[in-house]
C-alpha cells in the first residue's frame, strides 16, 4: 500500500503519520495492532476470543426485549448504588474488561479520552457530541 511505501505521511494538520502509527490531535497514539500482534478484530486466530464475542453478542440480542429493560430500569434506575463524579467513574472503569472487544490491551480511560479527542477534533463546536464519546 501506500503508506506501507511511505516512510512519513503530512496530513491536514501538519502532524505526519509514519507506517506504524496513526498520531490523534490530543497525543494519543493509535496503534494498528494488539498486544497480541494481530490487527483489531481479527477473532479468527484465537477461537476463544471468537466463541466469546459470538456469546457476549448472542446474550446481548437475546436480551434486548422490553421487559428485560423495565427490569433493568426498576434495578439501576434509583442511581442510589454510588456517588461519583465523570472522572472517578472513568477511572473505575479501567478495571472493566469489554467482553464486545477483548482484543483491546488498553487501559479503559484511555480508549475514552481517545474517542472524546477525536471527536472534538473533528466536531469542535459539538461539546455535547464530545461528552458523549467520553462516556461511551
């Protein structure tokens, strides 16, 4: 490819890409592979990560119907079960392991300060938009 060719890259900001990295506006770097050596969602080579997407993804369908929710709201929905700011519950976060993309070896704060960066990047007036990608 092109940028396999490549040794830099400019980009529209002046920040330049080298093959092996992708540099984000907040000094984030995103790698283009895991801690396991493979590209980000390759579940073929590791069945076990594969059969475990495949069951967090058929439990999530199975569970989304209407009573299921109403069951959840009545649960959760007091919000009486701890009092945290955004920072402190981003931080309890780091010890969450996403069942949806196990193949992600990066502290969970990370990957949100990353979304909100790059949202905020590309939707600067958008401060709603970048609070979402925060809480993700």
């Amino acid at each position: 490819s092109l940028l396999d060719d490549a040794e830099t890259v400019p980009t529209e900001n002046g920040v330049e890409k080298t093959p092996d990295e992708l540099v984000l506006d907040g000094g984030f770097v995103t790698p283009e592979g895991n801690a396991f050596g493979h590209a980000f969602r390759d579940y073929e080579k590791e069945s076990a990560r594969q059969a475990g997407v495949e069951e967090f993804y058929r439990t999530q369908h199975i569970n989304q119907t209407y009573d299921f929710v109403l069951g959840k709201r009545e649960e959760y929905g007091k919000l009486d079960r701890a009092v945290m700011s955004i920072w402190e519950c981003c931080e309890l976060l780091n010890e969450f392991v996403d069942e949806s993309d196990p193949d992600l070896d990066e502290p969970q704060i990370e990957h949100l300060l990353q979304t909100a960066e790059a949202i905020r990047r590309d939707y600067p007036n958008d401060d709603w938009l970048h609070l979402t990608g925060l809480i993700h």
